[in-house]
C-alpha cells in the first residue's frame, strides 16, 4: 500500500493533536513536590509543556502558510469554513486559539481549497 502524504488541512489538524497529546503525557507524570530540579521527570514533563506550547504558538502562522499556499484570501477562507472574517484574522494574528470545532472546519476548509477530496484520502 502506498503511503500518501498528509494534506495541508491535515498537517494543521496533527499539529494541534500532538499538542493535546503532549498535554496529556506531561499530566500524566508525577513529580514528587520535593524533588530536585534536575529530576528526570520534572525535566520530560517541562519538555512535553514546551512542545505543546510551541505547537500551539505555530498554529497561527501555519494556518497563514497554508490559506496563502492554496491561494485564499481570509474571506475565501471563512465563507468555505462558515466563520466570521473577524475570527479567522484573530486566530491567524495568534489573539486566540480555535476551539476543535473551529479549528477542524479551518483545516477541512484549507484541504478544500486545496483540491482534496475525500476519495483522495482513502
């Protein structure tokens, strides 16, 4: 089976999915209330946040890339998703983050203009 390459709709979406998984994993790990700032745990727990933050702190500027990359303007791209323009400049200038609701219809959008269909991605 040929491996086909992740749209750009869908290299948005993993990107805040990873950064729910590392928030997940940094909960997950206990990190007793005295122990030294070099302890193992501490350091992958800190590093599991910063990654999440960082992929978070992307979002925005890829969300750009993207609607540029496939020749959208933010009004294309909020008529295709059925969002207000005023959103979708507040997220694109990192002002808020989607909820996964707005942000699936951002990136289904995005893979719309792209030319994917569904078929596509079977």
């Amino acid at each position: 089976m040929k491996a086909s390459r992740p749209t750009p709709g869908q290299r948005l979406w993993l990107s805040l999915y990873r950064a729910d998984q590392y928030d997940e994993q940094a909960a997950a790990i206990a990190v007793p209330p005295k122990a030294p700032k070099s302890n193992a745990n501490r350091a992958t727990q800190k590093w599991l946040v910063g990654m999440s933050r960082h992929l978070r702190s992307a979002f925005p500027a890829s969300l750009r890339e993207a609607r540029e990359a496939v020749g959208l303007t933010q009004q294309d791209l909020c008529e295709i998703a059925e969002l207000s323009v005023t959103a979708v400049a507040m997220i694109e200038r990192g002002e808020r983050l989607p909820n996964i609701d707005t942000a699936a219809r951002l990136c289904w959008a995005i893979d719309v203009a792209a030319g994917v269909s569904f078929e596509d991605l079977k």
